[in-house]
C-alpha cells in the first residue's frame, strides 16, 4: 500500500486526465504498461536486497564505479527540489478545488508541514495505517467515477488490450508509462521492507505478493482515470483549472456526488504521495551519507533519527515552497511526471548489469523474461530521455 500510494501523484493524475480527455481509452494499454515495469524494476531491486543483505544504493557504492553513485546523488538533490516543489503544488491544487477559499500556495504549505510533522512524530506503521486509508479512499472514489461514466465497455477491453498511439499521442503515453507507479520513490521500498523485517531471501514471496498488490491497484487507478477524463470529455485546461475541469464536467454529467468524488480522489492521491516522499526518501540520502562516513563492513542502520534523515526531510518540506513563486502549479506538478522518467534508463541499466551476475546475487539472479521487460523499459526510458532532449535544445 505504501509504495503504491507513493507513486501516485498529482503528475500522473494530471497526464492520465489529459490523455484520456484527448484521446479517449486507445490509450489505457499505457498504464498497464506503466505498472508492469515498475513491478519488473522494484522485484528487481527487492531480489538484490534480500540476496546481498544491502541495498540498491548500497551496492552501487560499494561495487560500481564512484561516478555512477555521484551522479545519482546529484540528480536526486535536484530531483527532490522539483519533485517536493510540484507534490506542494499539486496538495495546494487538490485542497483548493475542495475549499477554495484559501489560495493554492497556503494550501500547498499547510500540507508539506503537516506531512513534515507526522514523520518527525510518527513512525513508519502510523505511515503504513495512512497510507492503506488514503489508497482505499483514493480507489474507491475514483472506480465509482469510472463506472458512472464509463463511455463503452468495447473501447475500455479494445484499449486495455490493444495497444495504439493516436496523432500526438506520444508524450502522453510516455508521460503515463514514466509517472504511474512512480520513479525514483521505488528505490524507497527496499527501506519500508527493512522496517517489516523482510531481510532473508525467503522473504522474498511475500515481498513478489506485496509488489503484486501494489502495481495491480496502480494500474487500476491509471485506468479509471483516463477513463473517467474519456467518459465526460472536458475540454483539455492546461492552467489551474486542469482538476476543476474534469470535476465539473463530472458534475454535469452524473451529478454533484461525482464531481465530489473525482475531488477526494485527487486530493487522497496527492497528499499520500506526498507523505511517501517525505518518508522515504530522506532514507536516500541518509543512506548515502552513511556509505560515505562509515566503512562497508560496518554498516549502520540508517535510522529516521539521524541528522542526515532530518536534514534531508526539511530540504524537502521547506525549500521547495519558492517553486510556488511561479505561480504555475499545474506546469510543475507536469515536470514531475516527465522529470521521473530519466531516472527511468539508469535504473533498467543497472537493475541489468548488477542482477545478472551469479556470484553476487547467485540463484536469485535474473531470468530471461525480467531480461526482456528491463531491456524493454531502458529502450522506452531511453527514447523518452532522447526526445525530451531533442525538445528542450530545439
């Protein structure tokens, strides 16, 4: 549930509504897509905890060139800065098209401190009971969306099963695929599975099962958004106004009960996301820095106390708020989606050089079926991260 709810936010809510908005259910396929490489990825990952007893991050320190483990420290400063900055605005967003008589930025504030004060305070099983609440919230409303206005059960079966790319759909369905199911957040799971004490590899079924539930309830939610945005299509906003417009036209066509729903909805996806990067994604850095003050053969846990878990948890609360000066909420929370997705290549690499060696992981090593799924996902990631340069320098 946590990792679930974590890689849901504001960015793929907004990618999958315009999507849907723009071409309807051809494009549901995405999100199935989406979900089953991340599920690839984070099985990856979890296989090389459990086998080595140390972590992705871990092991790119301690066994790969130092460039590799520098590089992927820098990015993610810059990628929490972003991230953090979008996830305020889209809470802001969320909580504004709910109440609108406080602005998206103190909507945006009110949130990152209320979630910085429930991780300094709380513990990861009051983040666990949290996050099964706003996840159930969350796929409740927005199922019940789906069914109310669900446009034929033919095109929903045609696009789930048929994959097509429109006209000018291509950057939608990459902006689906890299944001459902989340990013960088993934690396997160193999600290939330320390703190269940899953650390053996027969631990290893019951982290597949966990894994198993958490992407087929992603997929679920990418689906029934697109298909709620494909049943009432509003006109595609690209302001403030991006949420307001699915909710309302909801409102027409089904009634108040579902725009209400379609709000709680969006509004449960963001804030749990947000909880999920400020819980766990301090463990990054915290654990980096630990890589770089203690020796390997004498780990030390990396622990919420520490101040580089704290540190790292206000850089993501507070200074990200700035981001909020631009005055373009739905512009950042779409950064969010796409800025995800070149992570994407690095980690399909890697997951493919390091899995596969026998004497490091030896029979939890990867199959050829996960071989095939990896080298599919750094091709997409990799044409993603391409064309999004292409676009950016032309």
């Amino acid at each position: 549930m946590v990792i679930a709810a974590t890689g849901l936010g504001a960015g793929d809510l907004i990618a999958a509504s315009v999507a849907g908005a723009r071409f309807g259910t051809t494009i549901l396929w995405a999100a199935i897509l989406g979900a089953l490489m991340k599920y690839v990825m984070n099985e990856g990952l979890t296989r090389w905890q459990l086998a080595t007893g140390t972590t992705l991050l871990e092991g790119w320190v301690q066994r790969l060139p130092k460039f590799i483990s520098i590089y992927f420290l820098i990015y993610l400063v810059l990628w929490s800065f972003i991230v953090a900055g979008a996830l305020i605005a889209g809470t802001g967003l969320a909580a504004h098209a709910l109440y609108p008589e406080i602005s998206v930025a103190r909507w945006g504030i009110i949130h990152s401190l209320l979630a910085l004060a429930l991780v300094l305070i709380g513990r990861y099983s009051l983040l666990e009971q949290l996050m099964k609440f706003f996840m159930g919230l969350m796929l409740v409303v927005v199922i019940i969306c789906a069914v109310m206005v669900a446009p034929g059960l033919s095109g929903i079966v045609s696009g789930l099963l048929i994959p097509s790319i429109p006209d000018g759909s291509v950057m939608f369905i990459f902006s689906i695929i890299g944001g459902v199911g989340g990013s960088v957040t993934l690396l997160c799971y193999g600290y939330w599975i320390r703190e269940r004490d899953w650390n053996q590899p027969q631990d290893l079924p019951r982290s597949r099962l966990d894994l198993v539930v958490a992407y087929v309830l992603t997929g679920l939610f990418g689906i029934a958004i697109i298909i709620v945005s494909a049943g009432v299509s509003p006109e595609v906003i690209t302001g403030p106004g991006m949420v307001l417009g699915v909710a309302n036209q909801l409102e027409i066509v089904v009634g108040p009960f579902g725009k209400w729903c379609f709000l709680v909805g969006f509004w449960s996806a963001v804030f749990s996301s947000m909880l999920g990067v400020w819980q766990g994604v301090p463990y990054l850095f915290a654990d980096f820095v630990q890589q770089y003050t203690y020796r390997p053969e004498q780990p030390v846990r990396v622990d919420t106390r520490t101040p580089a878990y704290r540190g790292y948890l206000l850089y993501l609360a507070l200074p990200p708020m700035l981001l909020l000066l631009a005055d373009e909420p739905v512009w950042l929370v779409v950064i969010y989606a796409i800025a995800g997705a070149f992570f994407m290549p690095l980690l399909s690499g890697l997951l493919l050089l390091m899995n596969n060696r026998r004497a490091w992981l030896g029979d939890l090593k990867n199959g050829l079926l996960t071989n095939l799924v990896l080298l599919g996902s750094l091709l997409v990631f990799g044409l993603l991260l391409y064309t999004e340069i292409v676009k950016q320098l032309g």
